[in-house]
C-alpha cells in the first residue's frame, strides 16, 4: 500500500517513494534494490488496486465524487454523473490536476482526459 505521503513500505527495503512513478518504474528500482543485498533475480508484481477519486462539479445532474477508472475521459465522468444539465457548456471544461493550485481550462473534446484525484467543473453556458 503506498501511503498518504507517496511511500511504499517494505521490510527488507525500508521505504521507497512511488508516486510520480510508473509501474514499471517503481518494478525496476525495487529490482535492483533488492538484488544489491537480499534477492537474486527477484521478480516484483505491482498492481493498482484502486485509484484516488475525481470530482465533479456543476452543471451536471448528479455533480459529487466518483471511482476513477483507467483511461476515463470527461465524457465518461459527466456520463457517471447523470449527464450535462440544460444550462451546461459543452466546449469547455476545467480541471484542476491533483495538488495544482488553480484549475485550468480545455476545450471538451472526446479525448478530454482525467487522472485521479482531478476536479473537474462544468461551467455554465453564455447565450
């Protein structure tokens, strides 16, 4: 389990920092760590048991918290959500990334992605 602080803890390793890190990364410098003292050949699985939640808000039917899915979109998350309310611009959307101190604006394609722990809001459409 990686904690609250981005660490992975492990009894002949201590420590190791994973986030920012791909699997295969964090794979490959527990690899070495451990062949340097403990294990010849060692074979690492890592798996994502589950991701931190998005968040989406306004003009959408049921705006609130939601399980993040791997490769998840804009769309999906407004699909989850109940769909665009009647007020809801659909050419643009703003996200907030993680731990980034203001959200920032993207045109809402289909290929508008989310990472986890992303806010995302629908703003209201001008007419």
């Amino acid at each position: 389990m990686i904690n609250d602080q981005g660490y992975i803890g492990l009894p002949l390793a201590g420590d190791i920092r994973a986030a920012g890190k791909t699997l295969a990364q964090l794979r490959q410098e527990l690899t070495a760590l451990l062949a340097q003292q403990y294990v010849r050949n060692a074979r690492i699985n890592l798996d994502v048991l589950s991701y931190r939640p998005i968040y989406i808000l306004g003009e959408v039917q049921r705006p609130g918290e939601y399980g993040y899915a791997e490769g998840m979109s804009v769309y999906g998350l407004v699909a989850k959500a109940g769909g665009f309310t009647y007020r809801a611009n659909q050419n643009v959307v703003f996200i907030r990334h993680g731990n980034d101190p203001e959200e920032q604006a993207y045109e809402l394609t289909s290929g508008a992605a989310v990472l986890p722990g992303d806010t995302v809001r629908i703003g209201q459409r001008h007419f």
